[in-house]
C-alpha cells in the first residue's frame, strides 16, 4: 500500500494540526479550518497560531447555516483578499489556480491531490505513445486540478461536474494555466457515463472524485453508498481495454485503500495492474494527517 504527500508545493504548506483543526498556508495566506482527523494536539500554542493566521472558518455561523456539517463563515484576523491564486510545478508541468472563501470551508484546492496529479500526468504521457490524444474523462471534477494535468500531458479532457459554478471556476484555472481545448459538461455523472454506453464511447483515461452525498443539476441523488459500484461497473464499459487506466479517489470517512481497491478489481476486472494507498499531508512537526484513499488501475 502507498502512502503518498505532495512534494512540489512551494505555494503550500501544513503548518500544524490538532485539536480538530488545521493551518496551512496558500501563498500568502494561512487559513485555519475545522479537520475532524486531527485527533491530536497542536504542537504550536493558539497564541501562535492566532499570530499566524489571517481568516479562521467557523462552522454553523453566518451566511453558512443550512444544517450542514461543513456549513459556517470566516471570521477575518487579518486583512487579506477573499481570492487570490496559487500555482503548482513539477518537473513536467505546472498549474495555477484561483482560490476563494466559500460557505463550506472549501476554498477551491485540494492540496494532498497533487500525487495524484502527478500520476494523472504521467500516465496520459505514457499512453500517448500509443494513442496520440488520448481521451480522458474527469467526474466530479470540482475546479479542475486532475483535469489541468492531464491536458497538460496531451489528453482530449471532459470535466463534468454537477455544479454550473464549479465549472466556470475550473474554466478560469485552465485560462490562467495558459491551456485551452478542454470540454465542460454540466451533467449528472451517472446518467452521463449510461449515456456514453449507450452511444459506444470509449475513453483511455478515466478520474473519479465522488462525494459522500450529492444531487444532479436535474436533482439527481447521489449517495456514495448506494450509487459508486453501479457506476464503477458503467465506467468499466466505456474504458477502452488497452492503454487506459482508472483513478478514483475517495474521502468519505470509513472508506479504506482495501476497500477502494477490491471495488476497483470488481467492477474493472483482474487484468492489467492496481495500486492504492492514503493520500496524507505532513505539518512541520511531522505529524501525518490522512485525507484520501485512492486506486489506479492501469491496462
């Protein structure tokens, strides 16, 4: 099993975690949020971490109250700007991205997914030997960080994301990446992948992200529990047998590596090969925080 951390964030760091919270620093700015895995303590006092700290997320306050968990408000402690943006590099390719405070302490980047960028890359360069614009679909793709990677590596990308808004904010990142050519759908991610079935369409590359709990832009429901392996055995009849390859990633709490990999294997078959593993980040005092489980199956 992997256990993976970015390495190339110069934009981000985790500077401490405990207590049911986390600080980290986006560029300039270093935001406290709530992070039920922190089960430890904070290495740093909360004078330093007040001292630290530019806006601190309050759940259940403010514009955010809808009776959802993640739901609250910032609370400023410092003047900075409610958006600003962030850039990632490695060795092949490199992203920006437009950050912003939202109502659900979601500020449009998922830090730990930059392993999964990386492999993303790498694996559209390594089918375009074969297939010279690979076709690559990104479900549930938020601002679109997987999606930036894998055009970056030559791929024919579909984002699709249940949120209007969401697209247009990954739309923005793919401007300031100074990349275009990427197709945006508006859709229910089930009916979408039925409908490419039905129409025969294959893609080479295949990037799930899906959320615990969700609805459609028709009210479509989406709960993770009930609705993953149906679509996973969809996915599977739309990837093309050779050169291709899954990645699903999941968050929601009580999912394993084991478990992502067995549902994988199931719906994907046994050929070709799988890895999987947690996607963690590390703060400055070397406590590893857990934040995803993933699966990659390569054909």
């Amino acid at each position: 099993m992997l256990l993976l951390s970015p390495q190339n964030w110069a934009d981000y760091e985790l500077i401490d975690s405990g207590n049911g919270e986390k600080l980290e620093r986006f560029g300039a700015c270093v935001l406290a949020r709530p992070e039920p895995k922190a089960l430890w303590d904070k290495s740093l006092s909360e004078k330093e971490w007040t001292a630290l700290t530019h806006t601190r997320f309050t759940t259940g306050a403010g514009f955010g109250k809808s009776g959802k968990e993640d739901s609250g408000s910032w609370i400023m402690v410092k003047k900075m700007p409610e958006q600003w943006q962030i850039g990632y590099k490695s060795a092949g390719f490199g992203l920006k991205m437009r950050l912003g405070l939202t109502a659900f302490k979601h500020i449009g980047v998922f830090p730990e997914q930059a392993p999964n960028w990386e492999y993303i890359y790498q694996a559209v360069k390594r089918i375009k030997r074969a297939d010279a614009a690979p076709k690559v679909l990104n479900l549930f793709a938020y601002t679109g960080g997987a999606s930036l990677a894998a055009r970056a590596a030559g791929a024919d990308v579909t984002h699709l994301d249940a949120v209007r808004q969401v697209v247009t904010w990954a739309r923005t990142n793919m401007e300031l990446s100074g990349m275009d050519g990427i197709r945006w759908i508006v859709e229910d991610a089930l009916a979408f992948v039925k409908r490419q079935v039905r129409r025969g369409v294959f893609y080479q590359g295949i990037i799930l992200d899906p959320p615990a709990y969700g609805h459609g832009p028709q009210g479509e429901r989406w709960k993770l529990d009930e609705c993953l392996f149906a679509l996973l055995k969809e996915c599977s009849a739309i990837l093309a047998p050779q050169h291709s390859f899954v990645l699903l990633n999941l968050y929601s709490n009580g999912y394993s590596a084991v478990l992502a990999n067995t549902l994988a294997r199931q719906a994907f078959g046994a050929a070709g090969s799988t890895s999987f593993g947690e996607l963690m980040l590390e703060d400055r005092f070397e406590k590893r925080l857990p934040l995803s489980v993933f699966v990659r199956v390569e054909r």
